[in-house]
C-alpha cells in the first residue's frame, strides 16, 4: 500500500490525482488532503477518502470542517496555515508526496516533502523555477525521488533510460522537444491580442486546468516556466531544450538522440496519464483515459512558436541564460502580472511588459540560500507591482 500526501487537493490536479486513487484502493491510501479555499470541495473529498489529516488556509475554515467531518463520523484532523502544509508533507507514514499546490506558495511544502526523502510527484513548477539550483541539491542530498507530473516532462522522462541520472551525454541525447499546444491564441493576430478576456484566455482548447496556468498556456510563459523546468528536472542546457508548437497535443515531448533516433510519448490530453504513471512507477496502472485513437485524429500539425506574438517565452530563455536570480525574479513578476490580468487590472499585452520591465529592474546575483530566494521573490513581487501601475494603460 503506499500512502499519500496531496498538496493542492482541490485543484484541477488535486481532483484528478484523486480519481486515479479512487480506482486503486488496494494500491493507495490518501494520508493527508489540503487545499486552500474551496472548503466544500474538500469536506468531500475528506468524506470520500478519509485521511488521517487535512490541511486549509485559515484557522476559522479548519475548525468548522473538523466539526462537520466529526459529525459525519469522519475523524480526520483538520489543521491550517503554511506550518501545517509543511507538516503533512514530512509526515513519516507517507511514502509519496503529491507537489499540486500552484505558484509560489507550493515552495515550502514541497520542499519539505524534498528534505524529508519522500517521492515527488512533481506538478508545482514553479517551485523549481524559482529555485532550481537549491531544489535539485535538496533532492540529491536527502535522496528523495523526484518524478515530473507534467506532461511535457513525463513524456520526457519515459522517452529516457531508466539510467539517465541527469546525465544526457552518458546517455548520447542531443537534445529534447517541448511540445506546446499553442493556447487558444495561437492563431490570433497581434493587433486582436490587446482586448483578449481572461475568460477567453482561460478557455484552452485541450486541456481543462486552473486559471494561472490557463493564463501562462495562453502567454507561452508556461512553455518558459517549463523550459527551465527541464533544464533542472535533466541537466540539459538552454540550447538543447526546443520548443515545438503541436495544436493536437497528442506528443506530449520528445527525445532526440546522437544516432537521429527521436523517442516520444503520446496519448490523448488527459492529466491522469502522467499523474497515473508518476503514481505507479515504476509499474504500470489503470487511469481511466480513453485509448488514443489515431484514425480518428488523422493528422498531427507542428509549426515553430512565434516569439513575436508571444514575448513571454523569450523572456524565460532569457532568464535562463542569464542563471542566478533571474528566473526567482521572472516566476514572482509572472505570479503578479496574471493575478492583475484575471483582476480586471492590466491588459493581456501587458502581462509580458511588467515581465519584461520587472527582469530589466533587477540586477543579476547569485542565490546562496533559501533566505536569499524568498527575499528575492518578494523583491521582484514589490517591483512587479510598481511596473503594473505603467503598463496598465
Ligand atoms: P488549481 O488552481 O486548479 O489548484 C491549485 C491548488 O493549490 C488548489 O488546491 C488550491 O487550494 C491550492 N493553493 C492555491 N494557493 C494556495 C496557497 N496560498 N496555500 C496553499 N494552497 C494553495 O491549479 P492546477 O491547475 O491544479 O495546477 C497546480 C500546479 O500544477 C501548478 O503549479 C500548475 O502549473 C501545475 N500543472 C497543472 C496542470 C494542469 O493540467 N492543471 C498541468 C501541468 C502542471
Ligand atoms: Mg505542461
């Protein structure tokens, strides 16, 4: 039986992550839920998988769901606040951690999750964006399992030796294929992008998934975040991690060798295929995804990405060659510029403006330490919000 904790339970990964549990009860146990603010979503899910612990934001939330789980006969221990996230990451019990809180605020737990040995399952990139080098030590020092929920790098990591080891010239890889649907602009010309809805913005043609990363899959920046995620998660340099635009979605990455030979994996867009294989590996279960039927796609499209039309995933090559602070700096501006896009606040062209702005305020350093990380990250959140009061005209 392995045993589980899901970080960001109530979330479009948390929900799926669940389903796949659900239809492996002989194979896991749910030790510990969290989630943040949708209470009644996580009062089901508590009802449904009964876990030792439960974890939300606010201490008020925490005890009114203890009472009514209580009331339910359900004696899940419901704490709050970031301390307790931390805590039900480390537990000594759990033998997988599931990494699905978005943003920023996923750092910490998962981190904890990193220190205490667990295996990763590793959907919050934007802990490793904003703090790669720490990261990836943290993992080698306390021999934790690292295993990538993103499709792209899933698809990455199971087009790989089993041996690899971060190492891609040992294992003769040239270099590797990030495919990216496009988003639901991806044939939207310029001049229109300036009036685009976050409504509009969050409706992707393939995936259904929470509103940040619908925003970044709209911008490319989440291509960016995932481009550095990738030189972390396979010791690959900038120049070896490529982007191609694939409308189907279908070929969620590719690795190319010296020989010419290139390996991907398919299947259709659906998270529970990386989730159902980070949750197994090394073996194999059911996902409940439907069988990918080739015919009825009939074709599969590439094309290269449009780096005019889209600033956002330039900025991100841009922060990786330039190391040190820079992509801490880039995630904290993006987590800004989104959450005023989605408020109504600032146009979607400005999004990579205050990006852009934000990179160019901020001089390059190196990042000793955790302490140096979260200062920089609040620094660039600071600066982000002075350049959205210029870019919001
Ligand atoms: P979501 O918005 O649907 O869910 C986010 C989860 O994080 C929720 O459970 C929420 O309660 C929790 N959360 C948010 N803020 C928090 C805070 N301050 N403290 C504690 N918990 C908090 O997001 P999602 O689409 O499930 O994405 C989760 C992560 O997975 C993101 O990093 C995203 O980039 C990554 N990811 C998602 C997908 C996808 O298909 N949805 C695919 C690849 C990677
Ligand atoms: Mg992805």
């Amino acid at each position: 039986m392995k045993k589980l904790t899901v970080l960001g339970a109530t979330g479009s990964i948390g929900v799926s992550t669940l389903d796949v549990v659900a239809r492996h009860p002989d194979r896991f146990q749910v030790v510990a839920l969290t989630g943040n603010s949708r209470i009644e979503v996580l009062y089901q899910q508590c009802l449904q998988h009964r876990p030792r612990y439960a974890v939300v934001g606010r201490p008020e939330d925490a005890a009114a769901v203890g009472a009514r789980l209580s009331d339910a006969g359900v004696a899940t221990e419901v704490l709050a606040g970031p301390q307790a996230l931390e805590f039900v990451a480390a537990l000594p019990e759990v033998d997988a951690v599931m990494a699905a809180i978005v943003g920023a605020a996923g750092l910490m737990p998962t981190l904890a999750a990193v220190r205490a040995g667990k295996q990763v399952l590793l959907a919050n990139k934007e802990a490793l964006v904003m703090a790669g080098q720490l990261f990836m030590a943290e993992v080698k020092a306390h021999r934790a399992t690292l295993l990538p929920i993103d499709s792209e790098h899933n698809a990455v990591f199971q087009s790989l030796p089993a041996d690899y080891a971060g190492q891609p010239a040992r294992a003769g890889v040239s270099r590797i294929l990030l495919t990216a649907s496009g988003g639901p602009f991806r044939t939207t010309p310029h001049e229109a992008l300036r009036a685009v809805t976050p409504e509009a913005a969050c409706a992707h043609p393939n995936w259904s998934m929470g509103r940040k990363i619908s925003v970044d899959s709209a911008t490319l920046m989440n291509k960016g975040l995932e481009v550095i995620e990738a030189h972390w998660l396979f010791g690959l340099a900038p120049e070896q991690i490529e982007v191609v635009v694939h409308p189907q979605s279908v070929i969620h990455s590719l690795v190319q060798y010296i020989d010419g030979s290139v390996l991907a994996e398919l299947g259709n867009p659906d998270m529970r295929t990386p989730i159902a294989h980070a949750l197994a590996w090394p073996e194999r279960v059911a996902a409940g995804v439907a069988p990918l039927d080739l015919p009825a796609i009939a074709r599969l499209d590439f094309e290269r990405p449009d780096l005019e039309r889209f600033p956002c995933l330039g900025l991100a090559y841009r922060a990786l060659a330039a190391g040190g602070n820079a992509a801490t700096v880039l995630n904290a501006a993006n987590e800004v510029a989104v959450a005023a896009f989605l408020d109504g606040q600032l146009p979607f062209l400005g999004i990579s403006e205050v990006i852009g702005a934000t990179l160019d305020a901020i001089p390059v350093e190196e990042m000793p330490d955790l302490a140096a990380i979260l200062a920089t990250d609040a620094h660039a959140r600071n600066i982000a919000s002075e350049m959205l009061q210029r870019c919001r005209a």
